[in-house]
C-alpha cells in the first residue's frame, strides 16, 4: 500500500469481507463498525502515505482506550463506555498511519473474570486462550494481519501458541501502558500478534522509541542455543515435550550448538512469586470499580480487592526482591547465548470455552521483564497447534525476534 499497488480501501474491504464470512462462528470482535473502516481507508488513501504503517489493519483489545471506538473491557459495568482519547499505543500506530480496524474480544479486565466468546478458528470446539483472545483469533484466521494484546500472566504467548500464530510480548514498559485497563503495574506489558516475524518487527520498530542498534540477520549455524525447560517442566504435556525435542534436534542438524540451560534453585518460586504480584497489585487496580459497583464485578474480580488469597504485604515486598535478583541474574546467564528457546503452553488449547489455558509456563517470564516471542510450526492431538517460545535478556527484543526468525524458518515445515 505505501507503494501504491494496492489501496487501502481495498485491501480494508478484503479484511472486511473475511470478517463478515468467518465471525458469526470465530467471534473475535467486541466492535466492529464497516463504514466507519472504510472512510477511514479511504481517508488514508486520500492522504497518501504517511508513515511506515500506512493503510496497515490493526485490531486492539478491548482493554485499551480508543477515542472513536467503545471500549467495555468484557465488563457490564463499562457497556457502551465512549472514551474521548487514545491509549498511548493506539495513537502511535495511528501516527504511523495504521488503520485501526476494530475491537477485539478480551476476557473481563484482562484479568481472570468473564471469558471472551471467542473460539479457537483451528477448531471451534476449543478455546482460542486469553485473555487476548479476539486478537489472536482475528489474526490466526485471517481477519486482519496485526492485533494488539497485553500480557499479565500468559495472555498473548499463551493464545498465540494455542491458535498457531507468531507473538511479542515486547521488554516490560517498552511499550506506554497509558490508557490500557491497569491490572498489575510491575507486570502489564503491551504486545502484538502477527502472522510472521517480519510483521513482528513492523510493529515493534514503530512502538520503540531507540532506534535498531543490531542487523536482523541470524545465522543459525554456530548459534549457541539454550534450551530452558524450566522448574515447571513436569507440567508439560506430550506436546509440548515432542515440540522441544523437535526443536533441539532441528536446530542441532543446522549446525546450532544446542545446550541445557538450568536454572538455579531461587526461580523454582518465581511461579507463585508472579500470583502474589499480580493479585496483590490487582487489590488496587480494581478497588475503584469494587468501591462503585461490587455487584456486578466477576466474583475473580472481587476476590482481587477481598485479598481472598491472603497475600500479605510482607509477601509483596519478598516477591519484588526475589524477582529483581533474578532478573539479574537471568539477564547475565541468558547473555551467554545467542537465544533461549523454551515452552509456550503446557500443550495445545484445551476443549471448551469456560476455560483458556494455564499460564504455567508464562508467568515466570512475565514477572522476569524479559521478551519473548511464540514461534508456531508443530501441532499436537488432533492436529492442533502448539508454540515454543525465544526469549533472552531485558531489552533484547531485537535479537530476540531474529533469533525468532531464524528458528521459525526450521521449526515451521
């Protein structure tokens, strides 16, 4: 489109017309407005190209501010919500000329109320994850190219790894939280789906304030690669334990020098340290919407505030030290390698929508500040798809989504 081989009109009415094939089963929006999408292409057609997202469809979780859209955040309290102003993400892809397609279904707060009703468009029968559920869906089944999500727990490597589709979650606080629903301060982060590493990048280039120090090549041969099971690793179903081995022995035959990466016994407890965070921080994030309508919050929702969990504040204080010595101490074992490669999910979606997936292998990643991105290309029962996750040290993100990209190329056959 900023060529001019194609308008974006046009291409705004192809998305359109997957939508309106695949929705009534996918369910992935909260609001869609037809019209409006198409005076908007028109708009940016009108205006020529204006940024290096030009006429690009991007879809936005119901969680973040959009000043032309309504954002209800899957609550009841919040139907109809109007807001007058962007969050900071939407009005930076809006400047880059990015037209903002729509809303996408969230689970309640992006918390662990109400679940979207969205289904996983590799088989409806199961959930698609979440709580980013309507952006991984939308762009798992070709509705639009880029979707942003956010990330407490496992809410976008999670989906992205159920649905089959490529995923950031950016370094902590790289992306402004301004005018996203606050959850947890120390763990919220903005990221993005798309359908391959490049439109990864895309995205990212445009919502990173420093500019690309590192090139996006990666030569794979002579790569040291570690491989990071994790303390959680018993968690882990066949398919995601034939999806590692795969991988290694992929990476090994194109000349990857692959290793085992153990990590010390103070990360055995960063699982529980990252619900003692989350909820804790979630005590206040709700506490005004507890004070003015309790009744209709999602008993999860009151439980945050009620502290039904007991966490004390001692506890919070022990899981803030915790965390910042380990991600030190991540920060330098990861450096050792060229990237680390471990689980996404415990395996593929499970059946249903009531529930959408453990955050088992996400929460310590989260809480550690650290990138990762899902890499899809292998599937488990019924063909369905399951992930593998790159990471590395804290502001990595670039070398990450090489690293990324060059095991894609092995892992997706």
């Amino acid at each position: 489109m900023v060529e001019g081989r194609l308008s974006v009109e046009a291409y705004a009415r192809a998305c359109l017309d997957r939508v309106a094939a695949r929705e009534p089963v996918v369910q992935a929006w909260s609001y869609i407005d037809p019209k409006r999408v198409i005076a908007q292409a028109r708009a940016l057609d009108d205006a020529g190209p204006s940024g290096p997202l030009h006429g690009l469809p991007v879809g936005v979780k119901d969680v973040l501010l959009t000043r032309d859209m309504p954002t209800q955040y899957n609550s009841p309290i919040y139907e109809g919500y109007a807001p007058a102003v962007d969050a900071a993400c939407v009005q930076t892809l809006r400047a880059a000329g990015a037209l903002i397609f729509g809303k996408t279904q969230t689970v309640e707060f992006a918390s662990t109320g109400r679940p979207a009703p969205t289904r996983n468009p590799r088989n409806l029968a199961h959930t698609p994850g979440g709580s980013s559920s309507g952006s991984a869906a939308a762009v798992a089944d070709r509705h639009i190219p880029l979707a942003l999500g956010t990330q407490t727990g496992g809410s976008m490597i999670r989906p992205a790894s159920f649905c089959g589709v490529w995923a950031i979650k950016p370094t902590w606080n790289i992306v402004s939280t301004e005018g996203a629903k606050r959850f947890s301060t120390t763990l919220d982060t903005i990221g993005w789906f798309g359908r391959s590493a490049q439109d990864l990048r895309l995205l990212y280039d445009v919502m990173d304030p420093e500019p690309a120090t590192v090139a996006d090549a990666f030569e794979l041969c002579g790569a040291r690669i570690a491989v990071c099971r994790t303390p959680v690793w018993a968690s882990a179903d066949p398919a995601t334990r034939d999806a590692l081995s795969a991988a290694e022995q992929r990476l090994g035959a194109a000349g990857a020098m692959v290793e085992l990466l153990e990590l010390p016994a103070p990360f055995d407890r960063l699982n529980a340290l990252q619900d003692v965070v989350m909820r804790g921080e979630g005590r206040s994030a709700f506490l005004s919407d507890y004070r003015t309508d309790a009744a209709r919050l999602h008993p999860s929702i009151r439980d945050h505030v009620e502290n039904a969990q007991g966490y004390s504040r001692a506890m919070l204080c022990e899981a803030y030290d915790i965390a910042a010595q380990c991600r030190v101490a991540f920060d330098a074992m990861a450096g050792a390698f060229d990237a680390v490669v471990t689980p996404s999910t415990i395996g593929t979606a499970p059946e249903g929508l009531a529930q959408t997936g453990a955050l088992t292998f996400n929460a310590m990643w989260t809480l550690l500040h650290t990138p990762c991105v899902n890499v899809p290309g292998f599937t488990g029962e019924g063909g369905m798809p399951v992930g593998l996750t790159v990471t590395g040290p804290r502001f990595a993100d670039r070398k990450v989504m090489a690293a990324a990209a060059a095991l894609g190329a092995e892992f997706i056959r």
